[in-house]
C-alpha cells in the first residue's frame, strides 16, 4: 500500500527536479525580428528584456530592415525575454521573430545594442550601448530596468544627446 504513494511522490519529485535544473541550466538562442522592426524602439526593448532578466548576448540592424539578436543566460529567463521580444514595442507591427539554438559562452558577460540612435529624440550618432551582467541575478521590475537603461544612455551618449534623452528618463 505505501508502495503506490511512493513511487507517485517519487516521480513528481523526479520531474520538479529536472524542471528547476532546466530552468537554470544556461541556454543560448540566436534570433531574427522581422517586419516593422527598425526606427520603433524595437533593440532597445531587447537591451531592456535582457537587463530585466540579466542576460548577455547582442542585437543588431541588417541591411535587410530585420534585427539580428541573441541572448545567453537561464533558460526560464532567456524564455521570458523571447516572449516579451515576441511582442514587440508599441510601434513595431508585423513582428516574425526566427530562433535557433546559439552557442553558449560562458566567458560573455554583457549585452550589446550595435550602432543604437533614436528616430524620436533626433539622436543620429550611433552609439553601442552595453549592459554589465549583475552579480546579485535577480530579476528586475520594470522601474528597476528603466533605471539600468537611462544610467546606460548616461554614460554613453555624448552630453548633447543626453539631452534629449534625458526627458524620457525623467517621466513617469
């Protein structure tokens, strides 16, 4: 009789344990956003995702208007941020996005928006915005990662354009 409840007791344990170890097993994808995808904000809400979710990885504009990007980290986090990604940003429309397994490397501890500028704020100047994986690893809120992102575009824009960026960081 104490065999069934056991053996049922031992199964589910056996299954919570393979679903934790998998989502903080690290896990790599390689992605394409197509559709209305540039001039929207769409790799800045990438670069969001990933300081959200504390992940590594790059995002970048191709010549064929898609975004290129991938993203490193917990596999429950790398999924989270894919299905935020998913949804695009309020201007973006028409969103495909293609993923692929990507390699992961272990020795990467940063996320790089190439070539970033604003259609919005009349910011021209391409700059790389980069985000330092955080040792705590937490997952952020929403007011967390705004605060990560505008002290990344404070430290990287020239003053000029911080200026008009700056606004944006300030509004609630």
């Amino acid at each position: 009789m104490n065999f069934i409840p056991r053996l049922v007791i031992s199964a589910l344990l056996t299954v919570f344990m393979a679903a934790t170890a998998q989502a903080g097993s690290p896990q790599a994808i390689d992605g394409t956003a197509s559709g209305k995808v540039q001039q929207v904000g769409f790799r800045a809400m990438i670069l969001k995702a990933a300081i959200q979710n504390n992940l590594a990885g790059t995002a970048r504009n191709t010549e064929q208007q898609t975004v290129l990007f991938s993203l490193q980290g917990k596999g429950k986090r790398v999924q989270d941020a894919l299905a935020r990604i998913r949804r695009g940003t309020d201007k973006s429309a028409q969103v495909k996005i293609a993923t692929r397994d990507g390699k992961y490397d272990p020795a990467l501890r940063t996320f790089t928006v190439a070539g970033w500028t604003s259609t919005s704020r009349h910011i021209t100047k391409p700059y790389d915005l980069v985000f330092t994986l955080r040792q705590d690893d937490k997952k952020l809120s929403k007011a967390e990662v705004k605060k990560e992102y505008c002290a990344i575009l404070k430290n990287t824009l020239d003053p000029d354009d911080w200026k008009k960026a700056a606004p944006g960081c300030q509004a609630r």
